[in-house]
C-alpha cells in the first residue's frame, strides 16, 4: 500500500478522527506487545526502527550504522524478517545476492546484503544464533523496534524530518505503529534525517524524554543524471524520491507511483519504457525498485544509489561502542 495522504495531515482529517478509535485499540495493543521484554542474544543487537508504516529511512539508517561498526573492527551481520511470496517463518537463511531475488528475500534484504552478511527470517532469535555460528560479532536488525523479539543493547529510532509522527495516530487513522510516547520511551536515541518541522517536532519531545538526538542527511551518489526523467518508485513515501531527483536540478516528465514493495511485471515495465520513449525521458527510479527487476530490465533503467550521511558520527559510535560493552 501506499500512505494516504490524510495521515500526514495535522490537526487530523475527518477520516482520521472517525478512525481514530481503531487507532487507539490499535496502539494500546502495540504498547502491550512493545512492554514485553525481548530474547537475549548472544551478541550485542542493535535496532534500527521508524515510527510510522515506512519511509522513515531505516534501511539508510542501518547500512550507516553497519558501516560504522565495520571502520570500528566488527564484523556485523543484518538481521531482517524480509518481505515477498516466501514464507519467512522458517528456518532464517543467509542472503546469497548470486542466487536469491527479491521475490524470495524482500528488496530490502538484498540492498543490505550488498554491505554486509544479511539473514532473513522471522525468528529473529534463531537468526542471531546462525550470525553468531557464522562469525558475526555484533548484530544490525532492520526493524524490530515494535515486535521486541530480540532486547536491544541499542534502539535507534529514525525520523524522517519532512513527515515526523504524520498526524500522531496510530493505524488505521494514522501512521503510527505504536503511541509516539511509548516509542520513545523504548529507544535510547533519535536520528532526524533531513529538515522539516515535522521531524523537528518529534525531536522536540525526543528531548523531552531525555533522549540524544543526532541528525543526517540523505546523499545521493549518482555521478550522471539525465536532464528529463520519467520518474517510478513503489515505495511508501515516493513524492521523497521524485523531490530528491528534482533537488538534483532533473526535470521530470512524467511520475509513477506504486504500492510498496510492487512487483513489476513485463507489461508494466514495456509501458513504462514506450512512455519514457514518448516523453524523450530516461526511466529513473529507486535502488530498492531496481532490487526487484529482473537484470535485462535493470540494466534499461537508472537507479539512484543513496546513502546516509551522520552529522554527528562520534556521537554515533559512543553510541554504539556502549552497546557493545553491555554484551
């Protein structure tokens, strides 16, 4: 699905506030589950999380965190409960980027795995124990802040700074997974990516709780842009994608949204590509809708690789050497 425009509203829609009592039942429930204490893991588990159903920019997040941990001599592996057809319930397996797709491991997995040993499952325990058996030294979970199936020694909460808390409900009349309050509660810091007063306002109550806030930024790294995109993304948030190609000084001719996670089919990608022909435009999306192309229809689309950048990196790695002192 893609977020309705409505969550984002604040003070909330009429729709939001008529939904707003599944909101609440919704998060008391999440507040329950997000209270019960986690499995131990053997090795010092980091957790990278958002507030809201996606787009936060966890996946950055974590391949920064995981890049620090590897300049500091740890090995870590990505734990991720991964997305698609395949039933993730069992055994956790290791991402092999050679042989698996992304209809078998979820986009996400195989963006992680291009940075470090990734495993995919549901168990998040039992997939700490196969990092741990695989010489892993620390673990980077992509999600899990609101399942609490593994303890966090660290629980990083990213924020994007042009959405924050959306309108502040829980879903379905918001986009809230949890009541904002108890979330913060459960991290120990906040990383606001990006401007806005949205994120400025989460941050506002961050330190309210007494929690460190550190800020980056999104940095795109494609060397050559073309000067007239016809622009496609299925993510949760894809206006962030086409405001970052337009910040890029690329004229965008035509843009198409689609659900997160969207598998494209061969018909989608034919009418995309006579469209782009038509508009004199190149096609231009995301790495993680590129993760879930086949190679022939990769290779005819432009992907923009981005990556995150802390502005507070020591702040970041006292963060994380504290995590691994406690295992």
């Amino acid at each position: 699905m893609r977020a309705p425009d409505f969550w984002r509203r604040a003070p909330a829609s009429p729709l939001a506030r008529a939904l707003a009592p599944l909101g609440a039942l919704y998060g008391s429930i999440a507040s329950a589950r997000m209270a019960r204490p986690g499995a131990r893991a053997d090795l010092p588990a980091i957790v990278i999380g958002g507030p809201t159903l996606g787009g936060d920019g966890k996946t950055p997040a974590a391949l920064a965190v995981a890049a620090s941990l590897m300049e500091m001599g740890e090995r870590p592996f990505f734990l991720t409960r991964g997305y698609g057809p395949r039933d993730m319930r069992g055994a956790p397996f290791l991402v092999d980027a050679k042989i698996h797709t992304a209809r078998e491991t979820g986009d996400e997995a195989l963006l992680l795995a291009r940075c470090a040993p990734t495993i995919v499952g549901v168990d998040r325990a039992a997939g700490a124990r196969l990092a741990r058996d695989l010489g892993a030294t620390a673990l980077a979970l992509d999600d899990g802040l609101q399942s609490r199936r593994l303890e966090p020694d660290l629980a990083l909460m990213v924020v994007d700074g042009s959405y924050g808390a959306g309108n502040g409900l829980c879903l379905p009349a918001g986009p809230l997974r949890a009541p904002l309050r108890r979330q913060l509660a459960a991290v120990d810091a906040l990383m606001l990516i990006g401007e806005g007063a949205a994120g400025e306002a989460v941050a506002e109550h961050a330190r309210a709780a007494g929690k460190p806030v550190l800020r980056a930024r999104i940095a795109p790294l494609a060397d050559r842009l073309p000067e007239r995109a016809l622009a496609f993304a299925g993510i949760a948030r894809p206006q962030k994608f086409f405001a970052t190609l337009e910040g890029l000084g690329v004229e965008i001719v035509g843009r198409k949204s689609f659900a997160d996670h969207h598998a494209y089919t061969a018909r989608e990608l034919a009418a995309l590509e006579r469209e782009a022909a038509r508009l004199g435009a190149t096609l231009v999306t995301t790495e993680k809708d590129a993760a879930r192309l086949s190679p022939d229809a990769a290779a005819r689309v432009q992907a923009l690789p981005i990556r995150l950048r802390s502005e507070k990196e020591e702040m970041l790695r006292r963060l994380l050497r504290r995590a691994l002192a406690r295992n």
